[in-house]
C-alpha cells in the first residue's frame, strides 16, 4: 500500500509536536531535578533548624545523618563498579527525590481538600501546637528509603534503538530435502 507524502504544513506540525514533547520531557526531569535538590536541602535545614551546630542535633538525626552518609557512598561505589558516571548518578538520585516530594505535595493537598469538606473545617485545624517527631521520622525514613531505591543494580541495557534489526529477528531454517528426508 503506498502512503502519500506529508505536505510541508504536516511536516511542520509533526515536527513542532515532536519539538514540544521533547522540550516538555526536559522541563518535566529538570522539575523533578530541582524538586530533589530542594527536598534534600530541605531535610538539612529540618536537622539544623535552630542555627545551633551540632548542639542543636538530636539523636535520631544523628541517626539519619549516619545512615545517609552510608547510602550516599553505597550509591556512589555502585555507580562507580556499573559505570553510571556522575551526572547520571546524581540524576538518578534527585529524580527518585523529586518523586518522592511530588508524592508529599500530593498527600498535603488530599489532607487539606480532606479537611476543607469536612463539616467541623476550622483554621485552627491547619496549625499544630508542637511539633510532632514522627512527623520527622517518617519524612527521614522515607527520604532514605529513596536514596536506598534511587542506586543502580544493574549495568544499563541497550534501548530499543540500538539494537540492530538483524539481531531482533528470528532465524528461520529452510526446509530442504535433507532436512525432510
């Protein structure tokens, strides 16, 4: 079956919808990028929140630090034996980061849209009187949990670009007569 050719108007269309998911790809991994680096500050600045040092440090942040410490060098000799590099390396481990504050963004907007259809919805309801150190444990547990998933375990494979055609089709014998015979 023959295919007409695109006219140009099509070609510039196919070309700028192309252009723009290409371009929307990049914005989408630079935004998890900077969500990453922000939420991993962000755990810094929750540790040293009153400017006081290593005074300032409690036990299970002492905890946190230590474990983070860890798994940021299990992340960089894991990267380092299946030759990651770098960039990609760091990549890996702020976008896992960045997911994991779209994920906290999203369960503080259902909390609230909860809270804002309730019968009994009153400011006060939005504020907390102490702060909670499960809170804490938690948003700790869970940011290291990611920098546990976010390391390679394996080298990376070959995409589906790279495989040449010839090896992706299967061999099929010929049927000769001595074969039947």
């Amino acid at each position: 079956m023959e295919h007409r050719e695109l006219s140009l108007i099509s070609k510039l269309d196919n070309g700028l919808t192309k252009g723009l998911c290409i371009m929307l790809g990049w914005l989408k991994y630079l935004g998890l990028w900077l969500l990453g680096l922000v939420m991993l500050v962000a755990s810094f600045l929750m540790i040293f929140e009153y400017g006081e040092g290593l005074a300032d440090i409690s036990w299970h942040e002492w905890g946190f630090l230590l474990l983070l410490s860890l798994l940021l060098w299990r992340h960089v000799s894991y990267c380092q034996y299946f030759s990651i590099g770098l960039w990609n390396g760091l990549s890996r481990l702020l976008i896992a980061q960045g997911l994991l504050g779209v994920l906290f963004f999203f369960g503080i907007g259902l909390l609230m849209a909860i809270l804002a259809s309730g019968e009994y919805f009153d400011d006060s309801d939005l504020t907390f009187a102490q702060e909670n150190p499960f809170v804490k444990l938690v948003k700790y547990g869970l940011t290291l949990l990611v920098v546990y998933l976010a390391t390679p375990v394996s080298k990376s494979t070959k995409s589906a670009k790279q495989i040449n055609t010839a090896q992706a089709e299967p061999v099929i014998p010929i049927v000769t007569d001595e074969i039947v015979q």
